[in-house]
C-alpha cells in the first residue's frame, strides 16, 4: 500500500509552556481508516490541528505524497486536498446548509464570485449528498437541523473542497447509536471512492468495527500503531492508559429513601408549538440513580432542560423536596442544591473565556468559603481549584488556564467536577461521559455510584444505553414525549427489552408509572 502521509517527532509547545506534542510518528496509508486514540489532553486535536495548518508544529518533519509538506495555514492543508471536520462544529446558523457548505470557498469562485452558478453549486450539492448518504435538508437554515445533521453538513463542506485525505475529531461524540451506523456507512462510501480517513474516537468498539489499524498515543507520545484485526480492546486500552481498566461499574444494590423529585404529570412544547414532554411522571428518591433511556430527539433534552429551567412547561409540576421546581430561574434551581452537567458543555457548561479556576466556582462564588467582603478570594480559589483539578485528574498547564485552551474531554471534568463539589442532593447529568476517555469514564462513573450512596438523588441521561444500564438502578424508557415504561434495573432486563421500549414497539400501562 502507498504511504499518503508520515509526521516524524512531531514536537508542540503552546505559547502558555504545555508540551501537548513530545515526539509523534504517525504514518497513514493511502485508502485506509486509519483510528488515533489516546486520553483526553493526550494530545489527538493538536496533532490534527498540526497536520492542517491549523498550528505550526515547533519541531519535526510531515511528508505528504512523498514529499515535504509546509504548510502556512489550512488553506494550503485544503489545497493538497485535506479536509477536517473539527471536535466542536464551526458552521454559521443563520446560513443554509448549502451556504454554509460552500461558505468561505474563494479557492472555486475567484475574481467573477458575483456572478457564481448557485444552481450548479445545488447540484453539486446534491451530488455529494446522493453519492455519500449524507442526508440532509440545502435549503434549510443550520440553526435548525439537529447535530447529527451538522455533522453532515461539515463532512460535504470538505467534500465540496475536493478533500482526499479528512481527518474527523471524535465524530461520533454527539451522534446516536443510529446516527454512528449511518456515518459509518458514509465513512465506508467515502473508501470506497478512494478517500482516506483519520479517525479520533474514544470508543474503543468503534475502533475495532471500522478502523483498520490504530495509532496510540500517550502523554504527546506515540506508543504503538497496531492492525485493528490483530489487536483487541484491552490491549488497546492498556496501552492508552498505562493499566487494566475496568470496564463495568462495581455498586452495591441501592437503598432508596425518601422521595427527592416527584414529577407529575410534566407537559412541554418546542418552539413550533409541537408538544415535546407528555404527561411525564417520575420519582427519584435519595440513594438512587434513575436513567433515562431513549432514542435521542425523544424529549429528554427537553426534560432536563424543564428541570433546570431553561425550558417552561406547559403544565405539570417538578416537586423538588415538595418544592415546585416549575416557573423557578436557573439561578434559583441551582442555589437549591441541584447539580446539573448540560449535555452541551461548550456553550452551556462553562465559561471558555474565564480560568479554570473561575470555572470551578462559577456557581458557588457567593459562597462565604470564596469571598472576601465583596471580593473573590483569589488564593482560596486556587487552593480550591487545585485540589479540584487533581481529584478529576484535569490536564492543564495550571488553574490559570483559560477554559477555553482544555482539551475536550478535560472541559468536561472540569463541568463534572464544580457539579459535584457542590454536594448536590439531586444530580442531574446529561450524558456525563460524552467524550471523556475510557480511564476517566471510570472515574466518572465512580463519582456518581458515591453520590448515589452519599444519599443524593441522580437522574442520568446519556445516548449510551451501556452507560445508563451499567449505572442505573432503575430505567425510565422516554418515546416522543412519553415515559413508557419504568423498569428496574436487575439481572433479567436485557437491552433488547430496553429497545422495544425504546422503539415504540412496547409500552406499560400507566399505572406503573405514575403514582
Ligand atoms: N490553544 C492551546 N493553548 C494551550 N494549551 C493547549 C491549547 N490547545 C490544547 N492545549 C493543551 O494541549 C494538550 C493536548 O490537547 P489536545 O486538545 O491536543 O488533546 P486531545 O488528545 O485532543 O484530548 P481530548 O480527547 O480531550 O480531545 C492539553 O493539555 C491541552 O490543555
Ligand atoms: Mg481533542
């Protein structure tokens, strides 16, 4: 097989001293899916963000087709026909989707751009949508299409550039299991018309189904490239982690108390009026974890969403310690001890442009324990933050980072953790492992079983249904807009049970879940 592309002792300083690269090899063979794995902050992005131009490496050598490749931003990577779809989306939502595709495309339209065929540009459009699988909408505005259409979006807007070699930032983050299976099948179409594929992903599964070999990197090193079929999940992890991970969750049976939420009869609509929450009726009581499982888009966004009053309610009531959460502000919920990780961590978990230390106490920096008279309490901030960071095992240079220069999965322990320092008697987490590596979703997992058993109530949302099963005590089955069946979490039950449920196929009588 040809070589398309070696990087040699890739080395990547940052302005702020972190090493994020120490001495990276990667070789990709033309027409290959070729998987890159490591932990969070193991530096993944910044090698991709290398290799298109995106950021200059300090040392090192990449040789593309054969030879050097020098590059003085990602207009030059576009031009030797790379394409990369980042971790956190970059589309104008006021736009189209066709719009957007061919947005900032100067390299086809040149000096007559007034006078470009739009009609050709839809065709073309359409073209690559057809030949891909990549449905979507070119005439609906972006701010409207769900975000596995976004993705989409983004894949033919490097498509349209004419990328050969694309690289994908953890694509599978946010997508469902369903919308994995159909980007899978893009990404097979996408081979088969001789394109090559560099893959991030911390789901090692996803490895071993489309990759065909792997690079493992560690700490900004290379460890090994291995051929998927050769090699399995533990070893792979292994070699990320440095040590066996454990890939259940150990946890006693839970001992529920008494009633922390009780949800009656909850009615929400969307935007367009069109009703997204029915009659929605749960209980979660201390000492327990109730997931929700559902095919995302089936209301539990806006179930959180109603919870942590972000969304209103039509009808129906939330008692919190027999306190109606409904017609309450955001402040006002979280000032009453409910933790809440948002599924969307980038715009609505944390602040990107403050420290990581501000982050941490985002929410509790009222607190006599920060302030000081009217001031903050610098130093106890960053003691705080500090012991934070090391219990989470965030990776950064310093507390003094901005939000905003963390690695994704690092972002996320940082929303994770200011949650749970909180000691909230109610957690409400929203998909609390969503690109998180596999030694840190342990961790994470851990924290949540401890609160549970510290006697808090948590209500866990996650797309991964392995995830909510191996937590849960017991699971709520959501299908548009309706709990239909609340099920306890034991020996018996079975994902396939889960998925009639969830499919719409079954359904409980009422009675069980409503009190
Ligand atoms: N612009 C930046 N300025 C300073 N440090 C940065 C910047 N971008 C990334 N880093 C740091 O470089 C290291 C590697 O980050 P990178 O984003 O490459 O990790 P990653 O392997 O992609 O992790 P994840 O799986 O969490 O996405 C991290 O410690 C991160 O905090
Ligand atoms: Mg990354």
């Amino acid at each position: 097989m040809t070589i398309l592309l070696e990087m040699k002792e890739i080395h990547k300083v940052y302005p702020n001293g972190t090493a994020a690269n120490r001495g990276i090899d990667l070789t990709v063979r033309e027409g290959e899916i070729h998987a890159l794995v490591g932990e969070n902050g193991a530096g993944k992005s910044t090698l991709m963000k290398i290799l298109f131009g995106l950021e200059a490496p300090t040392s090192g050598t990449i040789a593309y087709r054969g030879s050097p490749l020098k590059l003085q931003g990602p207009r030059d990577a576009i031009r030797q026909g790379m394409g990369m779809v980042h971790q956190h989306f970059m589309l104008a939502p006021s736009l189209t989707v066709a719009e957007n595709i061919v947005l900032g495309d100067e390299l086809r339209r040149g000096p007559l751009s007034m006078f470009r065929d739009q009609l050709k540009e839809q065709d073309e459009i359409r073209k690559l949508i057809e030949t891909y699988g990549l449905k979507v909408d070119p005439l609906e505005k972006v701010e409207h299409i769900p975000v596995g259409q976004k993705q989409r979006v983004e894949i033919l807007k490097v498509l349209y550039r004419g990328a050969k070699l694309i690289i994908l930032d953890e694509p599978t983050a946010v997508l469902t299991p369903q919308e994995t299976d159909e980007l899978f099948h893009s990404i097979k179409a996408l081979i088969g018309q001789g394109h090559t594929i560099i893959f991030i992903t911390h789901k090692l599964r996803e490895v071993m189904e489309i990759s065909d070999r792997v690079t493992v990197l560690r700490a900004g090193k290379t460890i090994a490239t291995l051929e998927t079929k050769n090699t399995n999940q533990e070893e792979i992890s292994r070699l990320m982690v440095g040590r066996d991970v454990l890939f259940s969750v150990e946890k006693r049976p839970a001992e529920p108390k008494d009633t922390v939420l009780s949800v009656r009869r909850l009615n929400a609509v969307n935007e367009k009026g069109a009703p997204v929450l029915r009659d929605v009726s749960l209980e979660i009581r201390q000492g327990e974890i109730l997931g929700i499982a559902g095919v995302e888009g089936n209301g539990q966004t806006e179930l959180v969403e109603v919870l942590t009053g972000l969304h209103p309610a039509s009808s129906g009531e939330a008692l919190y310690f027999g306190e109606n959460l409904i017609g309450k502000s955001v402040a006002e919920i979280r000032a009453m001890k409910v933790g809440h990780v948002p599924e969307d961590r980038q715009t609505s978990g944390a602040c990107l442009t403050s420290s990581i230390a501000e982050n941490l106490i985002l929410d509790h920096y009222r607190n006599p324990e920060f302030t000081w008279g009217p001031f903050i309490h610098k130093k106890k901030m960053k003691e705080f933050a500090k012991v934070m960071m090391q219990l989470f095992d965030v990776r950064a240079a310093s507390e003094e980072a901005m939000a905003g220069s963390l690695s994704g999965g690092n972002l996320q322990k940082v929303v994770i953790a200011r949650e749970l320092s909180k000691n909230p008697k109610l957690l409400i987490a929203s998909q609390p492992t969503r690109g998180v590596d596999i030694g840190a979703i342990e961790f994470i997992h851990r924290e949540i079983v401890k609160r549970r058993d510290g006697g808090a109530a948590v209500l866990l949302v996650s797309a991964e249904l392995s995830e909510v099963m191996s937590l849960s005590d017991r699971i709520a089955v959501i299908y548009n807009g309706e709990i239909v069946a609340v099920l306890d979490n034991d020996e018996s039950l079975t994902e396939q049970e889960i998925g009639y449920y969830m499919l719409g196929v079954k359904k409980q009588q009422k009675e069980v879940a409503a009190p």
